[in-house]
C-alpha cells in the first residue's frame, strides 16, 4: 500500500511538468505566430503603398505634391495646429487615392465586361479622391496665403522694374534664345517640335513677367497655371517630349528673371 502511495505522487507530479512544458511550448509557438502574422501584415501593407505608387500615375503626382508642401512647409512659421491640419489633408488625399485603386482592382477582377454598376463603383471612388483633393487645395490655400503673398511680395519687390518694355524684351529674347538652341541641338523646326519647347518657353517667360510685374500670388498662379496648360498641350499632342517641355518652361523662365534684374539698371 505504501509503495502505490508514494508512485502515484511522482507519477502526477511528472504529468503536471509534461503538461506544463507542453503549455509553454503551446504559448512560445502562438507568441512567434503572433509575431510572424503582424510582420507579414505590415510587410504587406507596405507592397500595397508601393504598388499604388509604382502602378498609378496620379499616386506619383500626389507624393510629388505632399513631398513639395511639407518641404515648403519647413520655410514657414505654423503652428502645432496648423502643421496637423497640413498632415491630414495629405494623408485623406493618399488614403482616398489608395482606395479609389483598391476598388478599380476589385471591380476589374470581378467582371472584365461594361457594367453600369462597375462604373458606378469607379466613379464614385474617384469622386472621393477628388473631393478629398479640393479639401487638400482649400487647406493649402488658407494656410499658405497670407504668408506666402508677404514672402513674394519681398522677393519680387527686389528683382523687378515693372516696365512694359522690358516684357517686350523678354518675349524676343526668349524667342531668339529658342531658335538658337534648335539650331545648336539640330531637332525640330523654328516653329515645331525639337528641344527646347518654343512654346513652353515663352508661356513659362510671360507668367514669369506677369509675376515679377504684378507682385501678385492670384495673377501669378493663373499665369503659371495657364503656362503648364500650354506645356501640357505640347506633351499632349506628341509634339515635344517632357523633357523638352521641361527645358522649355526653365529657359523662359530664367530668361525672363535675367531681363528684369537687368532692367534694374537699364
């Protein structure tokens, strides 16, 4: 009797160290689980993000346009709270544009055919990143404004000679340097084609001599806003490439900022 009394003892005693080590193991093996679901989620999120980036072409104009505002943001004075309301703004315009792709994707996958109903799915998605992108410009614009006239107004006030003559000069210079850099580079026409872009030149040269004249953000914007439309149209067409385009609107550019500093001791 002794003997079954002091066996079953050791042998409880040994079942409870198996289910003991049997219940870390248990608990080490679904903590790694854990461990390994929430990384792969995370590295999963992040090939979503660069997928958006690598496959949509207006994912690339907003990160080039968020990375612009908050580098400019760095030259302002903003408070904690504007700084927040600047953040979110960006971040709405980039999670509804990852949505809106999300649902583009869906829908593909589900029918390849015209459907009413898939259409209605895209453009209701793509009409929330547009709202979401007027919000962006609406924030931006309020926080921007008031600083941003002071600061130009500075700056141009230093560089200019509001003489209509000197926009004149600009415009023939512009003009001139264009057929001669076609000359130089052998491409296109006087008129057509070739690098730079004749065009974007001298759209970028008046936009630049309406802001450098009228020290005035409003004028300003819907002059370069009209100058990117007329260098769009270019690249649109097929007539010059981006890269011509590009060369184009920064040698109007510099080339009207060359005049009217030197209009400063004309």
């Amino acid at each position: 009797m002794e003997e079954k009394k002091s066996y079953k003892p050791d042998k409880e005693r040994l079942k409870e160290e198996k289910d003991r080590e049997r219940y870390k193991a248990f608990k080490k093996n679904k903590d790694k689980k854990i461990k390994q679901g929430f990384t792969k989620s995370v590295n999963a999120a992040i090939d979503g993000i660069l997928y958006t980036f690598r496959s949509e072409r207006n994912m690339k104009l907003h990160y080039l346009a968020c990375f612009l505002v908050l580098i400019a943001s760095l030259f302002f004075d903003f408070s904690k709270m504007e700084f927040i309301v600047l953040l979110g703004a960006i971040t709405l315009v980039v999670i509804t544009e990852m949505i809106n792709t999300a649902v583009e994707k869906t829908v593909d996958m589900v029918t390849q055919e015209y459907n009413p109903l898939a259409k209605i799915a895209k453009d209701v998605a793509a009409g929330a990143v547009l709202v979401s992108a007027i919000y962006s410009v609406g924030v931006a614009y309020i926080l921007f404004y008031k600083k941003l006239t002071l600061l130009t107004g500075n700056l141009v006030y230093r560089i200019r000679e509001s003489e209509l003559h000197i926009t004149l000069i600009c415009i023939v210079v512009v003009l001139i340097a264009v057929v001669v850099v076609k000359a130089i580079t052998f491409t296109g026409t006087p008129l057509k084609g070739g690098m730079p872009s004749g065009h974007a030149a001298l759209a970028f040269a008046i936009a630049t001599s309406i802001t450098l004249m009228t020290e005035r953000v409003e004028a300003s914007s819907l002059a370069y806003l009209m100058a990117l439309l007329v260098a769009q149209s270019r690249i649109e067409g097929k007539i010059h490439t981006f890269w011509e385009t590009v060369a184009g609107a920064i040698l109007g550019t510099l080339v009207a900022i060359v005049i009217f500093q030197l209009g400063l001791f004309y």
